[in-house]
C-alpha cells in the first residue's frame, strides 16, 4: 500500500460532498487513553473475556469494576487532542457531516463535534440493568462497588460489553451514514471489532473511498483501504487542516 500525504487528504477532504469519520480507541492515545491491543493496550493485563464480557460482569460485577473504576480515572482526566479538535473543525467548516465512534470517551464531544454516533456507548453515563434508569455519575457513590439500583437492579456504565448488541438506533445511524457518504476517513482503529468492522465494507461497496489514518497497518489496509497515512492522527489531520482553504 502506498503511504498518502497530507496533501491528499485536504484534496480528498475538498472534493468530497458527504465525508464522515470512523474513530477508535487510536485517536484518543494521545489524550493518554491506552487503546486495548497493543504493547501498552489494556488487554495486556486484563483477560477481556474475564473483565469485558456482559457474562463476567453480570456474573462477578465487583471484578469487573476493577477494570472499570480503573479506566474511569483514566478517562476523567483525559481531554481531546489535535485530531478531536480537527474533526470538530471540520464539521463546523461543513466538510465532515458526522463521526462515528467506537470510543466510550466522550472526548469528541468535548472538543465541540455535535453530530457524533455512540456505537459502543459513553462511560460518563450509568444504567440500571433492570428498570434501564440512567444515571450520572454524579448522583452514584463509587466508594460501594458493585453498584445498585433502587429496584435492586444491577448498575453498569453505559458502554457496550462483548456479548451486547449495539444499541438500536446507534447502528441504524451509522449504517445510514457509511452508506450515504463519499469519503470515510477511518482514525486509530484495528479494526477488529465487529460490527463496527463492517462500516468501511459498507461505505466502500456503496461507492466511497476509504481513508485510513493508522501508525499500523490493519486488515483493512490490506483489503480496503484507498489512502493510508501511516502518522499519528493528530499529526497527519493537523497537517491537513493547515492545506485547507478558510485556514
Ligand atoms: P484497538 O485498541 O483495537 O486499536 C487501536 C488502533 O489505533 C491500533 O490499530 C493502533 O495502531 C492505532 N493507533 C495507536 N495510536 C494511534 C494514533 N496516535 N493515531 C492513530 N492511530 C493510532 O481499538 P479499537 O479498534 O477502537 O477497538 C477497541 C475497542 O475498545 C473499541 O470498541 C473501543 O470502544 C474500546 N476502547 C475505547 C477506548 C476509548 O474510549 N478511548 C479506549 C480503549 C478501548
């Protein structure tokens, strides 16, 4: 695969009418969020089918907080970094119409994109497994783990477990979208996951080119890809920004 240039994206990113973006965990590295695989990835120390699958929590919760209460003080401090900003930036400009993200960080939002599909969810909110209250975290005391509701129900963060479906209305959006659009530029994600994998496949077969920004090549830039840029996010969109026109 050749490597692109930033050049190219600001090309690509001017030509196209309908662009959205496919985020994952790669995007928020350097906001000091690990991503789950790789050397210093989460999954290193933690088991994912113990620590991440709906049948470990349901079936020891106070283990599996853990791993939540630890990724929890993780994210609170993290804030968004050049590439959130970026994708901010260029839904305001009008060239990027939504992001999709596999992210549970909120950091999207926090950096002022508004139109953001949560496929897997948002740790900064907490459901009641039973009667499907939600919480803030605010109104919960962390220091009593596992959490529980008034109708005795188990409390979870609103983030989606191996073994959940992918909430109803987040994955109708999203597969709109990846059919709908013209370009998808698909940031720091292994692509791994599915169905969240199958997003790019679907934009592509429906005629969009597929931008991926990745340090490390994935399946998909050996199957898929039509562009790759091998930096970090924040570098090659950064880059990018700087070329576009109105900047
Ligand atoms: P992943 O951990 O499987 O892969 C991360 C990818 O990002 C890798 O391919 C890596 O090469 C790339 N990467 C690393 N640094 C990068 C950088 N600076 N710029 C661009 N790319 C970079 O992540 P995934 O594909 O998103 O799948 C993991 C699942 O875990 C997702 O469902 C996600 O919800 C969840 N997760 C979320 C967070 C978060 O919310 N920040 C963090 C960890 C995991």
């Amino acid at each position: 695969m050749k490597i692109s240039t930033p050049d190219k994206l600001a090309e690509l990113l001017q030509n196209s009418v309908a662009a959205i973006a496919l985020t994952g965990a790669g995007i928020s590295v350097e906001s000091g969020i690990p991503s789950f695989r790789g050397a210093y990835g989460l999954w290193t120390r933690y088991d994912p089918m113990e620590y991440a699958h709906i049948q470990a929590f349901l079936s020891n919760p106070a283990k599996v907080w853990k791993l939540l209460r630890e990724l929890e003080d993780i994210i609170s401090k993290a804030r968004p970094n050049p590439a959130h900003y970026a994708l901010a930036e260029l839904e305001k400009m009008g060239r990027l119409r939504a992001i999709i993200t596999q992210n549970v960080d909120n950091l999207h939002q926090e950096a002022g994109s508004r139109h953001v599909i949560e496929f897997h969810g948002n740790a900064r909110r907490f459901v009641c497994l039973r009667c499907g209250r939600a919480f803030d975290p605010e109104t919960l005391n962390f220091d009593q783990l596992p959490l529980y509701c008034s109708c005795e129900g188990l409390i979870k963060p609103d983030i989606i477990f191996f073994g959940e479906e992918i909430p109803v209305a987040a994955n109708k959006a999203a597969f709109e979208l990846a059919k709908a659009c013209d370009l998808m530029l698909v940031i720091g994600t292994s692509a791994a996951v599915m169905p969240a994998n199958h997003l790019p496949y679907t934009a592509k077969n429906h005629g969009a080119r597929i931008v991926e920004i990745n340090p490390e090549t994935t399946e998909l830039t050996r199957r898929l890809t039509d562009y790759y840029f091998d930096e970090s996010a924040s570098q090659v969109l950064s880059e990018a920004m700087a070329l576009l026109p109105g900047n």
